[in-house]
C-alpha cells in the first residue's frame, strides 16, 4: 500500500515533469506578438504595430456572401466571450488571453489555426503583419 508520504513525492514527481516539459514549448501572447512583429519588420522595416488595424481585421467581413465571412463570424465580436463554430456549432473557448488562459500559449497550435482560419476566411495565409496586428490588439482585450 502507498504511504501517504510515498503518494507525496509520486505527485511531486510528476508535477515537476510536468511543469518542465510544458516550459520546453510553453509562450505567451506578448512573445508570440513580439515574434510576428519581428518577422513583419523585417519584410518592411517600417513596420509598427497597430491595435486599431488589428480590430478592423477581426471584424472585417473578406468574403461577403460566404459563411466564413470574418473571424467574428466564430470568435464573436468580443474575443473575450464564448464562440461558436458557425458550421458545427460547436463552442469555441473565447479567445482572448485574458479570458482564456491557454491562448497563445502554444506557438504551434496558433500557427496552425491561423493558417486554417486565414485560408477560410481570407482565401489566403495571414502575413506576420496582420498577426502582429491582430495580437497587439488582442492584447488590450
Ligand atoms: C469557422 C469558424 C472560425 C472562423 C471563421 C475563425 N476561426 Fe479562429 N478558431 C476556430 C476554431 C474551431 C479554433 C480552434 C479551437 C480553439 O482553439 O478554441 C480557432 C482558433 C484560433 C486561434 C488559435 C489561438 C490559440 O493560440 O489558442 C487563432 C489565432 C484564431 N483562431 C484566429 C482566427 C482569425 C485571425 C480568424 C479570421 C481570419 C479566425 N480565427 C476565424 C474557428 C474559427
């Protein structure tokens, strides 16, 4: 039978792991805004983020007339309240990383839903400008 000080370190144990293996991938909003702002200035070095342009893009309607019409067809027009998959139906945790705590935290899985989604609703991949802008945005919500 397991002591309850064996139970003890077991846990301890596997926080650890844990919390050393989620370190390894783990980013925030903030980096992730900084890498794109990065990459974006360094395509036109006269880049600088915009908040305002990063609103306008989320709420932009790029293809009237299709069901994936703007990001806030999903995400809603608020990031930071619950979304709704406009096909399935299916929720759509906020995406705000005020609101969520799990957004942004992944680079990998923010790539991927950003080139999904871009290519739904734009037709094409978002450049590390629109995401520079989007995430300085998102960064006040
Ligand atoms: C058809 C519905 C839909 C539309 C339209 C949509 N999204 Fe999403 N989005 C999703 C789903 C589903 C996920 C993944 C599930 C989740 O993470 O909650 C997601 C996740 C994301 C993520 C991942 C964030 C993270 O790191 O956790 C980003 C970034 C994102 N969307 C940006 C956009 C942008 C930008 C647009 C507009 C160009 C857009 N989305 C339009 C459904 C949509």
């Amino acid at each position: 039978m397991m002591t309850s000080q064996s139970l003890k370190t077991a846990a301890m144990t596997l926080l650890s792991v844990l919390t050393f293996s989620s370190a390894l991938a783990a980013t925030n909003l903030k980096e992730q805004h900084a890498s794109w702002t990065l990459q974006a200035k360094s395509a036109d070095p006269a880049f600088s983020p915009s908040a305002d342009r990063g609103k306008n893009f989320y709420g932009r309607i790029f293809r009237a007339g299709t069901d994936m019409a703007s990001c806030s067809t999903c995400h809603t027009a608020n990031p930071k309240a619950l979304g709704k998959h406009v096909i399935t139906g299916k929720e759509i945790p906020a995406l705000s990383a005020t609101a969520n705590s799990e957004r942004f935290t992944d680079a990998k899985k923010s790539e991927k839903w950003f080139k999904r989604n871009c290519n739904d609703v734009i037709g094409r991949e978002c450049s590390a400008a629109e995401k520079s802008d989007l995430t300085a945005w998102l960064m006040q919500h």
